[in-house]
C-alpha cells in the first residue's frame, strides 16, 4: 500500500510564509494521522482539499501552539457534529495533564454551562514510557528531545521514529541541538527530518543550521531541514543536506 507524508506547513512558529510545521500520514485509501495540529492547521489542512472530518487521529508533540494550538478548533468541531465521533488524540502521558489543564481547559471546559474534560472532545491513547504507539498497523516510536528548559524542569518535545514501506523515517519535532543523544536515530533513519532554526536571533531552544552542518556528511545527506524561519536562508544542498522541506511537499513510500 502506498503512503504519503505530507507537510502541511514547514516553518516555524512565527512563520507568516509556510504554514505550522504539521505534517500528515496519510493512506492509500485515505485515512489520516494529522502530526501535530497548531494554530495553521484549518488552513493549512484546506490547502490541501482538506476537512476537520478527514482527521480522525491527530498526535501532539508537544504544548506550543504551533503544535498543539488548533485543537481546540479540532475538538471543537468534531462535536458540533453529532454524526462526528471524537478523534483519537495520541498524546505522551507526560503531557496529558498540562494539555487539558494549562492549553484546552480556557476554551473548552464549559458548553453551556456543562462541565467538560478532555475526554468530552477526544478518545484519548495515553503513550506510555515504553514511548511506542500503534496507528493503522503502523508502530510509531517516540523520541523525548531537549526542547526548553526553565532552569528547574524540562520540557520536552516526542519526535518520531517509524517505517513506511521499508524506509525508516525520523522526525525530531522541536529539539535543541544534541546530536550524541540523537546519533542512534541519525544512524538508523534512511529519511531524517530535522528542526532547522534559521533566524538571525538564536531562540536557544531550536536546533540552528549553523550546529547541523557540523553533522558528519553520511548524516546530512540523509536529512531534509524544516521549521526554519521566514526569509533568507543558508544554502542548504550546498552544505551537504537534500534541502529545505516546503509547504505542501508530498513524500510517498
């Protein structure tokens, strides 16, 4: 069966050019697996000739609202729709709570007047610690990365490995630069798509062009760069890396 990964978006959160980096896997017979859904993803999905009804399963990442923004007008939705069932939300059990409690509950926890919960608007899969979830016959296999850090707790993002049609695929989702860490994946990906901060202000949570090109060639000419910044950018074949990822690219395995 074939299948395709689609790039909604490739910037990043700031991006006025390219769409939220939200990226979908979607089968031959059209079923979807929307990764991440930020504050773009209505557009970005309509670009696409596509529907709220069309994702029935969406993975969050992490908190930022460039990944996980748009739930609220997902869940949303999917219940005004009473012929709608509730999405499937995969969601790493670390960031569940902060999820409903700190991201959705503003919005979402009254219709009204009848108190709600996240379970209201989603059929929730807790991934556990063994980090692995399966989707459509699919093992999807999360990464824990150094997102930021505020000195006393960790805040991490859950990249993603997994294999479409024999080509092992990594997404690092947003990630500071670790790449001793990050090396087990970098070896093992024939695909890796990389967090790719491109700005001439360094945030210090993203990892920057600058760090990636020290990455050993072998490494780099498996790897497409993403969530990059609006403007100018480095040359990215010249350095050695396939390249920028665009919006609206289409991958197929």
């Amino acid at each position: 069966m074939k299948i395709k990964l689609i790039f909604l978006g490739s910037g990043s959160a700031f991006t006025i050019e390219n769409y939220h980096s939200n990226m979908l896997v979607q089968t031959e017979d059209g079923r979807c697996l929307l990764i991440d859904c930020g504050s773009d993803a209505r557009r970005s999905l309509a670009k696409q000739g596509l529907k709220y009804c069309d994702i029935n399963d969406v993975y969050i990442s992490h908190l930022h609202a460039d990944h996980a923004g748009g739930l609220e007008w997902l869940g949303f939705t999917h219940y005004m729709h009473s012929s709608s069932k509730p999405p499937n939300l995969y969601v790493h059990e670390s960031l569940l709570n902060s999820l409903w409690e700190n991201t959705l509950k503003g919005g979402m926890h009254s219709i009204s007047g009848v108190p709600s919960s996240i379970d209201t608007f989603f059929k929730v899969h807790r991934i556990n610690n063994s980090g692995i979830f399966r989707w459509n016959k699919l093992s999807f296999h999360t990464v824990k990365t150094i997102h930021t850090y505020n000195g006393s707790e960790l805040n991490p993002s859950y990249g993603l490995f997994f294999k479409l049609n024999n080509t092992n695929i990594f997404i690092t989702t947003d990630t500071q630069f670790t790449p001793k860490t990050m090396l087990p994946f970098y070896q093992q990906a024939d695909l890796i798509f990389h967090d790719c901060e491109t700005s001439k202000i360094d945030s210090t949570v993203h990892t920057r062009f600058e760090e990636l090109a020290t990455l050993p060639a072998e490494i780099k000419r498996k790897m497409w760069l993403y969530h990059y910044n609006d403007g100018e950018k480095p040359d990215a074949k010249a350095a050695g890396f396939l390249g920028y990822v665009g919006k609206g690219i289409v991958f197929e395995f």
